[in-house]
C-alpha cells in the first residue's frame, strides 16, 4: 500500500481545510514545491496534490506551482481539482502529472472520464457527505450515493478511485472503515483512502481492511503529517507492513 502525503494548494500556498470548510482553513507553508521535495526525500511513493481554488471555481490558478512540483521531484505525482474537461486534463498530463483525479465532471460528464481513461491514468474522486457524493469543491450535493457511482464506472478502465469522507477530512478522528470497504466489495478497481487519518494505528487498520483478498491501494494523510502525529517515514514503514 502506497502512503499519499497531501499538499492542498490554495493561493499559492500549502493549506488544509476542516471538513472542506473553506471558511476553516490553516496554512501550513508557504513553498508546496520544497514540501513535496520533502515528502519525496522521506520515502513517499506518491505525492497527492489538490487544487482548492480550482476545485471550487473550475479555473487553474496554482497550475504552475503544480508544474514546479512535477519538475522537483522524481516521484509520482497524483493531481486533483477543478479538472473539469479534456484541456484541464492534458494540460496537466503535459506538465508531467502521472494520474489525474477527476470528481465534478465524472459526475456531470462520464463520457469525458471514460474517453480520457483510453490514454491516460485517470483516477475518480468519489468525495463523499453520509454517503452522498459532493461536487463543486464539496460545495453541492450530487444525489447519487458513492457505491452507485462507483458501480458505473468499474469497466471505465479508470485507474483508482479516491474516496473522501469529507466529515472526517481534516479532524484527525479516523477514516471510515466501514465506509471505505464497503466500496471495496462493490467494484475491482483499486480505492484510495482520504479523510480522517490521525495516527498510525489508523494506517494499521486501513492496512487490515481486506475483502476477499484485496486490500487499498493506498492512503493519503495530510494534517496528521503537518502537525506531527507521525512522519512520512514512519507511515511508509506502517503501510508497507514493517512496522
């Protein structure tokens, strides 16, 4: 399982937010470039950056900050946030950008994300409040319950879904276990875990979680590794089954 360590990108800036309050936010530097080096340096696999501006407003403000972490560090880099058509889409794609997250438009234009998933490593961003996929940032509600959009896209040839439980994002409470293996039995495709994470025993029970032989992909963490609940490091060791 691949530890995703999460630079959210608002202004400029490396920030998260409480629940996807955008009225509650705390900023956690100021250089997301020399903290995605970083994440690389102390063993990430992956680093997942996330467009907050973009995500609500649809318009790439921090692509270059985005540009400038691919070109910083030699991992991979997972992007979301605003990608919303195909020109969002390759732009990133040509800036070096390994797999995209597309939430709003895998909802509003599904055609788009099977079309893109041809060529490209696209993932599905199913954020989600008491089981109800969010759109817009988290800002409006889809009507469409997670399992069933999961469900429609499993033969879309999408590389993963990321799945959000935006009133655990940023409390450091734990992720829903529940939740998140529930979309595991339902669709083949590889789940990555967000929301929640506070400690590594919350890693430790993500690592468990195992239907029918499969486990998650992976997990991002963000608050926790900013404010020190554990390190990179040590999140790598726990996912990878060392410690």
């Amino acid at each position: 399982m691949h530890l995703f360590p999460a630079i959210d990108l608002r202004n400029g800036k490396c920030v998260r937010l409480h629940q996807g309050d955008y009225s509650q936010e705390t900023v956690y530097g100021a250089d997301p470039v020399a903290q995605a080096v970083a994440f690389a340096e102390a063993g990430a696999g992956w680093v997942h950056v996330v467009d907050l501006d973009a995500a609500r407003t649809g318009v790439p403000s921090n692509r270059a900050v985005i540009e400038a972490i691919v070109d910083a560090v030699d991992i991979p880099v997972q992007t979301g946030g605003g990608v919303r058509d195909a020109t969002a889409a390759d732009s990133l794609f040509s800036a070096g950008v390994e797999r995209v997250v597309i939430g709003t438009a895998a909802l509003s234009d599904p055609d788009f994300v099977r079309t893109l998933a041809r060529d490209h490593r696209v993932a599905v961003g199913l954020d989600a409040m008491s089981g109800e996929v969010a759109t817009d940032g988290w800002l409006v509600g889809s009507g469409r319950n997670v399992l069933d959009v999961a469900r429609s896209f499993a033969d879309a040839g999408v590389d993963a879904f990321v799945v959000t439980d935006i009133s655990r994002d940023g409390t450091l409470e734990g992720p829903d276990i529940i939740g998140l293996r529930d979309v595991v039995e339902a669709t083949p495709v590889d789940v990555i875990a967000s929301g929640g994470v506070g400690v590594l025993d919350d890693l430790r029970a993500l690592r468990a979680l195992t239907v029918a032989g499969r486990q998650l992909a992976g997990v991002i963490a963000g608050k926790a590794i900013y404010e020190g609940r554990f390190t990179v490091e040590d999140g790598v060791a726990v996912l990878g089954g060392r410690a």
